[in-house]
C-alpha cells in the first residue's frame, strides 16, 4: 500500500554547487512500478510511513528494531588523535536561528553512488554502515545514502528529544524519517541514549503524543554502535549519566536513507575536508555484523517521582515521560548489558504535545557555546579543563 502526495519537490545534487529545483518522480527512479504510480510527479510513502524500498532490512522486521554491536569500531580507531580530530572538527555550528526551533548547521550527506567516494574516514565509516543496512536492498544510488554528523559534547548536556527527519520536508506538510538511525560512540563516558518505539504520523504537525511500554537504554561505550528504526522518538538526558563520568562525550551520528535524500543535509565542504586528518578511507576492522538485541528489565515498582525531559518539537513544547524516577532509571539500566530494554508493568512511557511555543518566548539554545570553527587549535586538554569547571546551564542538542 502506497501513499502518494504531491508536489514539486527541491533536491540535491551531488555536486553541492549545483541545485536544481524540479519535478520528482519515484516511479522514474526505479521506487515504485511506473504503472503503480500517478502520472503526475508525486511523492511516495509505504504503510509503514516509510519512502518505499524493494528488499529487506532486518532490523526493521525485528519486534521492537532496536540493536548495537560492543566493538563494532575497533580501539586503533576510536583512539586515534586524528579521527577525534575529525570528529570535533565535523560538529556543525548548529546555531539555531532566532525564532526557530532546528538548528542551521547542516548534517553532510556521504552518497551510496559511486561517483562520489568517501575523500577522508568519517565519509568512509558513513558509507560503511549504509552499505552494511542496505546489502539485502535495492535502491537507486543517485538518491540514497547516509546523512551523517558529529556530537564532542560536555558529558553532562542533554541530546533533546526529537525525531529524525527530513526538515527541509516540513514546508510540504510530510514527516518523512530516514529508515535506520544509528549512533556510534568514540567515548565511554556520558548520557545514555533512550530510544522509545513511538512514531508520529505522517502529517507536519499533527498530534505526536502517545505512549509506549518501554524504552531503550544505550550507555556509551568506546567502539559500540546502536542502530535503531528511524522513525522512533529518542534522547539523551545528562542528568542519567553515571556520576562518575567525566570528560567529553563522542559520537558519530548516521542516517541510512534509501531512495531519498534529505533536503538540507549536503557533503562537507571543502574547506573542512582540507582540514580533516584522518584520509584513510579503507577503515579495516568495521564489524556490525554481530548485532544484538536488547537486555530486558523490569523496572516497575511503586514511583512518586516519574523522570521527565521538556523540548520544543514543531513549534510547541513538549513532555517526554518515563514513570520512575531518575535514580531508579539509572539503577536499573547501568551495568545490565550493551542494551537495556526497561519495562515498566502497567506505567507507560508519555509523550505529550503541549502548548504552541509563543513567538518571543525564551527557550533554550542548540549548543550556541559548542561550536567548533574552522581552523580550531583547541586541544583535549582545552577541553578538559572546560569539563572541570562550573557546570554551565543545561544545553539541549539533537543526536
């Protein structure tokens, strides 16, 4: 079953000096059967609320499609001076524009296509785990690929709760989610990632509230990679991280896209390319074929203090719920396994839209204090001794 909207949609070239804007048709790039399709120019989502795929990824058909690998980077990677550089150096600016909600700094865009190959290791560690995702697919290369960004973050500062989606789609009314999201952690020190299944519809600002019976803990863990469906609600929130984390928290963040390409997301610029240090682009010792399912436990029990995250999502303030409090999240998650599954008896994970965001209003910034320009000398000692100081107002960032 096909869902088909309509309308002209601006896309990307490859060449990310070159923009056009025109008609897109799923059916003329090998999507969908040219005669399932409309004959006019359209869009297409699935049932599942997905852009349309021939084959089969197995982390989607798996009962809750939440998954990580311990080692799937291996040490003489995630220890290496020049990828940390790199990954420091890829951090978007990522300020949020005055009045807005998303941040401005653009995620980059590794192409499945050939004739675009990685030029540095982070490109090719991008395209290593579309390819893994995307073996048993068939895909039209020119428009899939992975959309890819960075997070070198204080270890205590939250990842807001968010989707993952095409922004740039918004403006036509359509959420429109990548179909695997996936963090890789170059640290083992900061928030847990929390993963809860829960999925908005397909329509830009429809009611996104609900619940679910349980969520996902991922702790970082140096060389650890979680994979998870793309269309599921999650966040990191500093207060969960284990007190005796300190330091900086390290992830490479990657969305496996296929027949699509996200509007906003484009390859790095050369300026930051010339500066990238690690230019091997071979990355031996990659393995995320050992995926594993998640530990889980039951974390219900008597509770007066349900742990909570407030956010901004489509204009409008949110709550996101877990129904035990923030130690006992904490206690039950740490220590239990590469991936924890909390169960909650008959409490739920709450999700709620709230009120319409007020035009003025004060809200809380996208990492304005954390954005690394070109050229940046600082050091990790720099940034240790950053960590140690006061600990300076929450900051909320997307992951």
């Amino acid at each position: 079953k096909i869902a088909y909207f309509r309308f002209l949609q601006r896309f990307f070239h490859a060449n990310p000096t070159k923009r056009a804007t025109q008609p897109y048709n799923m059916a003329e790039r090998g999507s969908i059967a040219a005669e399932e399709a409309p004959a006019e120019d359209v869009f297409a989502l699935d049932e599942d609320g997905r852009i349309p795929f021939e084959g089969k990824v197995p982390l989607l058909t798996a009962p809750k499609a939440v998954s990580s690998v311990l080692n799937a980077v291996p040490e003489s990677l995630t220890s290496n001076d020049d990828l940390l550089h790199d990954l420091k150096l890829a951090m978007s600016a990522r300020e949020v524009e005055d009045g807005g909600q998303y941040s401005l700094g653009d995620t980059f865009w590794q192409p499945a296509n050939s004739s675009d190959p990685p030029g540095h290791g982070l490109e090719a560690l991008a395209l290593a785990i579309f390819k893994h995702y995307a073996k048993d697919v068939s895909y039209d290369p020119e428009k899939s690929g992975a959309e890819w960004w960075t997070q070198v973050i204080d270890c205590r500062d939250d990842i807001g709760v968010h989707f993952d989606r095409d922004y740039g789609m918004e403006d036509y009314g359509l959420n429109v989610h990548p179909h695997v999201a996936t963090v890789t952690y170059f640290s083992d020190t900061g928030a847990p990632t929390i993963v809860v299944p829960h999925v908005s519809g397909q329509s830009y600002g429809e009611d996104y509230s609900g619940s679910a019976d349980s969520a996902h803990f991922s702790f970082p863990s140096a060389g650890k990679h979680l994979a998870f469906d793309g269309r599921y609600i999650h966040a990191a929130s500093g207060d969960l991280k284990p007190p005796e984390h300190k330091g900086l928290r390290r992830t490479f963040l990657c969305n496996v896209w296929l027949n699509h390409e996200p509007m906003n997301s484009e390859p790095m610029p050369d300026e930051y390319n010339h500066q990238m240090k690690y230019k091997k682009v071979s990355m031996e010792g990659l393995d995320f074929s050992s995926a594993q399912g998640p530990t889980v436990v039951d974390a219900s029990g008597p509770n007066t203090d349900p742990f909570s995250m407030k956010f901004v999502m489509d204009d409008h303030h949110g709550t996101f719920t877990l129904p035990v409090s923030g130690p006992a999240l904490l206690s039950a998650a740490a220590g239990k396994g590469n991936l924890v599954e909390l169960t909650f008896g008959d409490k739920k994970v709450e999700i709620v839209k709230g009120e319409e965001v007020v035009e003025g209003e004060d809200e809380e910034s996208d990492d304005d204090d954390d954005e690394v320009s070109l050229g940046s000398k600082d050091t990790d000692e720099e940034d240790e001794e950053e960590v140690g100081s006061p600990k300076p107002p929450k900051r909320q960032k997307t992951e």
